[in-house]
C-alpha cells in the first residue's frame, strides 16, 4: 500500500491507463495537488470519476498576478468539498519569480488563513524562500496553529527542522534519487518516520529510473524505495508508515 501524496493531474484520454497502472503498482490513493481555484471543477471531475483521487483548493505563487483579487473566503468556499482535503499548493517561489515577491507572500498569507479556517493541511510550495517561508510560517501559527505538509522538500534543514517544530510534514520526492541530492537525502534521515510522506509532483520530477521521462503516480514506488534505504527499514514498512501518515494528516 503506498499514497502518491502530490501530483497534477490532467483530464484526458490517457487519465484512466495513469490510474489503473498506479493501483497495480501498489498505489491506493493519489492526492492531485491543484495550482489555482480556476482549474478545480476539472480536478473534482477527476475526482468524481476515480474513488482514489483527491485534490486540493488554492493558489500557487507562480499564478500570484492572476489571484491579486482572490479573498480568503473564495478559498474556504473553493474547498467546501469532501474531495478537496487540503489547501494549495501555495507559497512562496523566488527561484523562478514568476511574480512580485509582494504578492506571493500576499497570497500565501491567503491561503495560510484559508487552512486556519477550514482545519485542511497547507501544501506548502518552496523554492529558495527559506528566509521568509520560516517567518511566515512561524508568525501565523503563533497566530493560530494549522496542519501543513512541505511538498517537494529539497530546501535547508532550518525549514525541515521550524516545520517539524510546528508537527507539519515532509514529502520526499523523486528528487531524493538524483545522484547529486546527497545533502537532501542526509537531511531526510533525520527526519521521523511519523512525519514522512512521499510524492512524485507529477508529471515532473520523475525518479531514478524514470528521470527524464514524464512521470506519473505509479513511479512513487522507486522515492518509496530509495526512502526506505535512506530509513534503513523494509520498503513495506515504509510504505505502511507514510501511508497511515497520509491518512492522519488528511483526515482519509
């Protein structure tokens, strides 16, 4: 049993082959991370469509210009839905700086307030904001506590380390195969098994020996893998540790 805790997913003909090859892989439940309240209704059609999937109400820094006017309550609204049992992906993204810094701080403070609200976890999105990610982070839950997961982790230990602080959880993605992750991967073995989650981010960051081609849910098997050597435990065990994890965090 394993869980592709993060991916994007798209409606198309090739959709039902993705999933049915992900359930034989092992997989029983894939979380489809959504990226913009605009897009929702064809991920909740997936969803209606495939018992396994769920998805997740929010915005993703990069649409930061496109959502100035977003309110906090147009994202509680959004996630008023059994299938959507999270918020996000939302943060912060100053390596590519698709938008004003300004603003993705704007509206990730948004979707911070939308997780307080609604008791769903925050997929937190981080690419080099480690400085501000931590003070936001740490200033809204003194403010008010809320469960969170750091999707992707490839940052520094001072963010796995204020996360953990605040009980949210890690994701390990393809990422921890690459050879020159070493530093991740030494991060993530000091992190607790009872914190831990694995995704693919689909269809991007396919694993070792999957990379460069397109990924897809079914390929959390080889991050499973490679994780349980980094935890230096079974991969069956792994497997059913992230998976009751994934349950607790999302209320499954």
């Amino acid at each position: 049993m394993l869980v592709d805790s993060h991916c994007h997913l798209e409606y198309n003909d090739n959709l039902k082959n993705i999933i049915e090859t992900a359930h034989k892989a092992g997989v029983d439940y894939i979380l489809d991370a959504g990226s913009g309240l605009n897009g929702l209704n064809e991920h909740l059609k997936i969803c209606q469509e495939f018992d396994s999937v769920y998805t997740a109400a929010g915005a993703h820094p990069h649409e930061a210009k496109e959502y100035q006017n977003i309110t906090v309550d147009d994202i509680v609204k959004a996630a008023d839905n059994d299938k959507v049992i999270a918020i996000g992906e939302a943060g912060l993204d100053y390596f590519y700086d698709f938008a004003p810094r300004e603003l993705q701080i704007e509206l990730f403070e948004k979707n911070i307030k939308a997780s307080q609200i609604t008791g769903k976890p925050l997929i937190i999105h981080n690419r080099e904001s480690d400085e501000d990610m931590i003070r936001l982070l740490k200033n809204a839950y003194d403010e008010k506590e809320f469960k969170a997961v750091v999707h992707c982790y490839s940052s520094s230990w001072a963010l796995a380390k204020e996360a953990l602080n605040m009980g949210f959880y890690i994701s390990a993605s393809g990422i921890i195969t690459f050879g020159k992750s070493e530093e991740i991967r030494d991060n993530f073995a000091k992190i607790p098994l009872d914190r831990l989650l694995v995704e693919t981010d689909a269809p991007y960051l396919a694993p070792v020996p999957k990379r460069g081609k397109v990924n897809e849910p079914a390929n959390v098997v080889f991050t499973a893998q490679k994780l349980a050597e980094i935890k230096n435990i079974d991969f069956e065990k792994l497997a059913e540790i992230t998976t009751k994890n994934f349950k607790r965090l999302f209320k499954i």
